[in-house]
C-alpha cells in the first residue's frame, strides 16, 4: 500500500477544496488498510447497483457494458493481490472507484449516481457480515456433529456430575457432552435470526435523504439476494444493530468455546488425567521436556476476552451518535473482523481438538461414586415410602455423617445400620446405592439415562441432517464465498 506521504490523490469530493488535506489526517481518517477487506462485497454491490441503473434508464447499455468489464478486471488485480491500494484515496470504496476511471475514463463516475458511500459502506458490511455468517453457522454445524458422536460413543460412561466443581450427582458422558451441544445450537439459532436483520438492503438511501433518480430498490435487492429493503433512510445509513448483535453472537460463542476450553485444562491436568489431547492440538514447553500444554483449549479460554471487548467498542461507538452518518461509524470495521478472524481460526482448532482427544473412560468413571454422591438416592428411596422429602433428606444426610465417622461408603453400610437411620430404610436401597443404578434410573426426558441420552441423540441426528441440506443450499447461492 502507498503511504499517507505520497503526491496527494484527486479525491471524489475535492471540489469544493483548494488546499490538499494535510498528510497526518489522511493517514488518521483513512479506512483502506482494513476495510479492503470487503473489496469483493463491494464490487459485487457496484455490479448489482450498475444492473439496475442500466435497466432504470439511468445509464445506457454500453455504459453498464464499460463498467462491468472494468470492475471485472478489478476484482482480479484485488484477488490475485495486484491491485495498488492508495491511503491518500481513504477508503476501499474510492480505491475501487478511481481505479474504473482510471481504466474506462469519465463513465467510470457514473457508477455512483443516486448512492452515496454512506449506503454503500452499510451495504458492503451486510454483504461482508452475511457471508461470514454463513461460515461461522457452518462451523459450528461441524462442531456440533463431533460432539454428537463423541457422545454416541460416551453414552454409557459413567462421570462423577458437579455443583460448585464438587462431587454432586454420577451423570454419563455423553449427557455431559450433550449440554455443550445444546449451548453451541442456541448460538446457531441466534445467527440464523441475525442474518433476517443482516438481509436488508440500505442502498437507495444515498447519504441520507434517498435520492432523485428513479431507482429500483427491490430489483437491487434481489440481484444481491437481500430479503428486504429498508424502509426509512436515515435509519438506513446509520443503522449498525445488526453490526452490534453479530459481535454479542460471537462473543457468546467464544464464551462458550471457552467453557469448553476449561473443561479440556482440568480434565487433561495430571489431578483428573479422564483425557489426553492429541499432539496435533497441543504444545510443548521450551524447558520442561515432559510437558504438553493444551494451548488451543488456553486460547479458547483467552480469546474470549477480545470477543467481549469487540462488542464493547462497537457499542460505546454507536452509544449517542446523533443521526444519519458519522464518521464515528468507520471504527465500526475493525471490532468486526477482528471477532470473524478469530472465530474463524477458533471453530475449526476447538473442533479438531474435541474429535481427536482420548477419552480415558475408566478414569473418568473413577470419581463418580467420590463424596456421597449417591446420598440422594438414599432421600429418594425414602421420600417414595411416603416419608416427606425434607425428612428423607436429612435421614440421607445423618447416613453420610455416619458413613464419614465410620471411613465407608453408603454402600457399604449393613441393613442393620441402614434400618436404625429409619425404619422405611429397608435393604432395598441397596440397588439404588450403585452409579449405574442411579444413572441408568434418570430416564426423564431431559435426563442422564443411557437411553435418554441416545434418544435425544437420534432425534438431533434427524435435525442436523436437515440443517446439512440447507447449509448445502447457501452454498450453491453463494457459492465462491464460502471456504469449503
Ligand atoms: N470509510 C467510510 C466508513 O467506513 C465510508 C463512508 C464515508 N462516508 C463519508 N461521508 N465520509 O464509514
């Protein structure tokens, strides 16, 4: 890129100026650096904007012909990295723009007739936003099915469930795993809902007050697959809510990518040893040869941090700008990509990570019985001989007392010891004094059974088919866009 002391640059609106701008504030307000980013969404806005000037009458046939090809020719320089980005020309809009005049001459201006780059910008960070949507959506669809099998193969494991991290109740794995599927499919839902709100098309608005020209908005709208035009231009230009709830999207995924990164550190340290990440996710240390680090799980843990600061920044940024456009909305961009890049690399490393780990059932299972964890078998057992369930609860707690004194588990205790807790404490509870047999006990719906889990397993199999065929239909529509 040129820098901001190279021979000033005729600008798109120097008329009304006679001095250059000085060389600092070019370089202070110019966006190019980052916001080239979106040069394939804007040329794809010029070509669809072009489009309907020419069917509009506003341009003619040859016109739209000369534009085509030259943006065309752009859009190559751009993706095979030859094209001259310039500071001096502030923005990738007036990049772009200057160089089709550069390329067909005074048609070249045209092309912005009846827009502006306020709806152009808020039109290319739809269109960049929509895109990155869809990635993202995809991505977690890909975690999410490496989280299905891995608790298919889970379903039976039995682990020790906590409540403050204390030994509370045994669960199996695979309901564990489960939960962190649930969480990942309302961050689905939420961008799917966001992209209603992505999917609207500001251009027409021009800078503020809409424009003179007879323009079609709706043919523009569909020629770039939007589902709807917006409705009042001022809110059109200086509308980033979308922009806003993307970025609370993102952070909430990185927040829980990073719950799951914290399980991974605990359940790999050498205390609980239930898992061994794979050497293709891990790290060494340069002075402990015996070390291996589950960096990937750290960065999810400290990723999350920028995620919640980029939705901060945009936030504080829209907080009291007065209406339409202001410049304020160019920080905008950055906060943006900053979270799409991260998550971009964050999905794909959390998802390798969870389908290659070994998962030491054994040791795993090991605790599950720790604590008197299956101290609410006993008040369960009681309360359904009709004993009150906070007078069974307290018979439970006097046998844990009784077993901590006496150094023996629940299970160990004779039917004489039991049946002098309570009369209703027959032998029968033994059977319920086993992990499997508090597990497998759990066949609520929403419970830690083997038979629920895979049962809720087999219903989301189904769905996530169903998601599969959609995502394969985005696709095609934006088929060049989307990273296979
Ligand atoms: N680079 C600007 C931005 O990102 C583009 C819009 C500029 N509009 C203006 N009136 N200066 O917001």
């Amino acid at each position: 890129m040129a820098d901001a002391t190279e021979t000033p640059t005729k600008k798109l609106w120097d008329g009304r100026f006679t001095e250059a701008t000085d060389a600092f504030v070019e370089a202070f307000t110019a966006s190019v650096g980052f916001d080239q980013q979106m040069a394939l969404q804007d040329i794809k806005g010029s070509i669809a904007h072009a489009t309907m000037l020419q069917s509009a009458d506003i341009l003619s046939e040859s016109e739209l012909e000369l534009i085509l090809g030259g943006l065309d020719e752009i859009q190559q320089e751009i993706i095979e990295n030859r094209f001259e980005w310039s500071v001096s020309l502030e923005d990738v809009h007036m990049n772009i723009e200057s160089a089709l005049t550069e390329k067909i001459g005074v048609v070249g201006k045209t092309l912005h007739t009846g827009r502006s780059r306020n709806d152009q910008v808020a039109t290319d960070i739809r269109l960049y936003l929509r895109d990155q949507i869809d990635k993202i959506s995809d991505l977690l669809t890909r975690l999410q099915q490496g989280i299905l099998s891995l608790a298919e193969n889970e379903s039976e494991t039995i682990m020790p469930g906590f409540t403050h991290l204390q030994v509370a109740q045994p669960v199996t794995f695979g309901h564990h795993l489960m939960a962190w599927y649930e969480m990942i499919e309302r961050d689905y839902s939420r961008l799917l809902d966001c992209r209603k709100r992505v999917n609207v098309l500001p251009l027409g608005a021009a800078a503020l007050a809409g424009t003179t020209y007879p323009i079609n908005r709706e043919m523009t709208a569909e020629l770039l697959s939007f589902d709807s035009v917006a409705r009042n231009s001022l809110d059109a230009v200086s509308d980033r809510d979308f922009a806003a709830e993307a970025l609370f999207i993102m952070a909430m995924i990185g927040i829980h990518l990073s719950k799951i990164g914290e399980e991974f550190v605990l359940w790999s340290s050498t205390e609980f040893d239930w898992v061994e990440i794979d050497d293709a996710y891990a790290t060494g240390s340069s002075i402990m040869p015996q070390k291996k680090n589950d960096d990937v799980a750290e960065l999810a843990r400290g990723k999350s941090g920028r995620f919640i600061g980029n939705l901060t920044a945009l936030l504080v940024v829209l907080k009291a700008m007065p209406f339409a456009y202001n410049r304020d909305l160019q920080e905008d961009k950055e906060p943006i990509f900053d979270s799409v890049d991260q998550l971009l690399l964050l999905l794909p490393a959390i998802t390798g990570m969870v389908e290659t780990a070994k998962f030491k059932q054994a040791n795993i299972s090991k605790g599950a019985a720790a604590g008197y964890s299956l101290a609410t078998e006993i008040a369960d057992f009681l309360s359904k001989t009709g004993v009150p369930f906070s007078v069974a609860h307290e018979v439970a707690g006097e046998c844990v007392k009784f077993c901590e004194e006496n150094k023996i588990d629940l299970a160990q205790m004779s039917d004489q010891q039991l049946v002098a807790m309570h009369p209703n404490l027959t032998p029968a509870v033994k059977k319920f004094l086993t992990v499997t047999g508090a597990v497998s006990s759990r066949t609520s719906a929403m419970g830690t059974s083997k038979d629920s889990v895979l049962a809720a397993i087999n219903k989301l199999n189904q769905d996530i088919s169903g998601v599969d065929k959609a995502i394969t239909s985005l696709r095609k529509q934006f088929s060049g866009m989307i990273n296979p």
